[in-house]
C-alpha cells in the first residue's frame, strides 16, 4: 500500500472524511511520473482493471521500468501486448515475466482462476488468424476467463461450423476472428443468443485491402448482435469480452 492510499484510509478511520469523499479521492489518486511514461497505478480503481502495457514503439527499457512500477505498486499481474521475441529477451529479469509468443504478448504474475460467468469461445476463420486469436485468448486468460478456442472454422467449409454448434451454443460470450472477406460473424451471428464481438484481420489478398474489407463486412453484419472492434485488434476484442463475461446481476 503506497502512503496515498494509507493516508486516506487512516481519514476514514479516524472519521476526517466520508467513505463517498475517500472514494473519490482515490479515484483521483496520482500517478508514477517516469518523464517518459505517467504510469497509473490507479486505474483498477476506476476502471475494474490494472493497466495494461502497450508494447509497440516502446524500448525494451522503457517496457521494463513501467512494468517494474506497476509491480512495486502492488499490482499482482501486469499484461503487455504487441512485443516481439528481441524485446521480451529484455523482460526476463522481470520477476514472473512468461512470453507468449504467438499472441505477441507477456504476462508479469500467475493467471488468475476463472472468476467470470461461463466460458469464452474464440473462433477464427482461419488458421492465419490465430496470432490475432491468441491475443485475445491469453488476454482473457490473464483477466479471469475461461477460454474455449475453436480455429479454422471459416464459411470455405462451413459444415466445421455445423459440427462445432454444442461449443458455439454452450458459450458465454464469442469472439470472432476473421480475415479476407470477413464472413464468420454473420454466420455464427445468426445461430447463437450470445454477445459476439468480431475482429477483421488484416490476412487476405489485395482487395481485402489489409482488413478493410472484412472490417466493413463485419459493421454491415445482417445478424443482430455482432460488435466490432478494430483491425487486428485481439487485445480488445478479449477486453470487451471479459467485461461482459464478469457481469454481476445487481440488485436494486
């Protein structure tokens, strides 16, 4: 506990400030100023979860000295995304430091037991969508999920969809990945009552224009239900996903 939040608890018991003032003061609560990174140690309190590292365009130094902030501040487990194998060679005196290399992303901590309300199924099109699926898959893993991965289901050979239904049907919340012309989600779309966030990927010949295509056939989905989230964006997609999979039904 850094002295912030200590001061503020002692507040509370010593009755100098109301438990709603307390709230608010820590969701203020300051940053670590590093000159070249403001890191917030404070962001599970506003936000439900720790922040993340995001590791493209940052040095290997720079990667190391936020994560080593965040784990002084007492956060159990810190996420970065999108690193490759040079820089994650850098991570390694990081105590607890895994490198998952197909998902291009590192894990500071042990995963966390499944907490969330039932399991994620991630599906891909194809099996050069799978770095792109693993982002998303490792993501979840890392924020309590259950992960149930289904790859290279694509509509070129969609009886695979057909004898997949029990896993599709079963799931939680689905995160569809797919490339080229972006079909899938529209097909899993109209044979499931589950929230279905789909993800273009940038695999594909020139028309597909790096996911362009397949992130416009996606947003002009015919099935109810279908989310977006960007190009590639696996992170997200596994973000958005655990939110909705950790739903609490709130009484009022």
């Amino acid at each position: 506990m850094n002295n912030y939040t200590g001061n503020i608890i002692q507040a509370i018991k010593n009755g100098s400030i109301s438990d709603e003032e307390a709230e608010l003061l820590l969701k203020k609560a300051p940053f670590v100023d590093l000159d070249f990174a403001k890191v917030d140690t404070h962001r599970a309190i506003r936000q439900g979860t720790t922040e993340v590292v995001y590791g493209a365009g940052k040095t290997a130094g720079q990667i190391y000295k936020i994560a080593e902030t965040l784990v002084n501040s007492g956060q159990e487990r810190v996420l970065i995304t999108r690193i490759d194998r040079e820089k994650a060679a850098g991570l390694t005196g990081l105590q607890g430091f895994r490198y998952f290399e197909q998902a291009s992303l590192g894990v500071i901590g042990d995963m966390p037991e499944p907490d969330g309300l039932g399991t994620v199924l991630v599906i891909t099109a194809g099996t050069s969508d799978i770095p792109v699926a693993e982002e998303a898959a490792v993501t979840l893993e890392a924020l309590g999920n259950r992960v149930d991965r289904l790859y290279d289901c694509g509509v070129s050979g969609v009886h695979r969809v057909f004898g997949n239904l029990d896993r599709i049907m079963k799931a939680s919340v689905i995160v569809c990945i797919a490339g080229m012309e972006g079909a899938l989600p529209s097909v899993i779309g109209g044979l499931t009552d589950r929230p279905l966030i789909a993800v273009p990927t940038s695999v594909g010949y020139g028309a597909s224009f790096e996911g362009l295509a397949a992130l416009l056939s996606m947003m002009n989905s015919c099935s109810s239900g279908v989310s977006v989230v960007n190009i590639d964006n696996g992170f997200g997609a596994g973000y958005s996903a655990s939110l909705i999979n950790h739903m609490k039904r709130k009484e009022l």
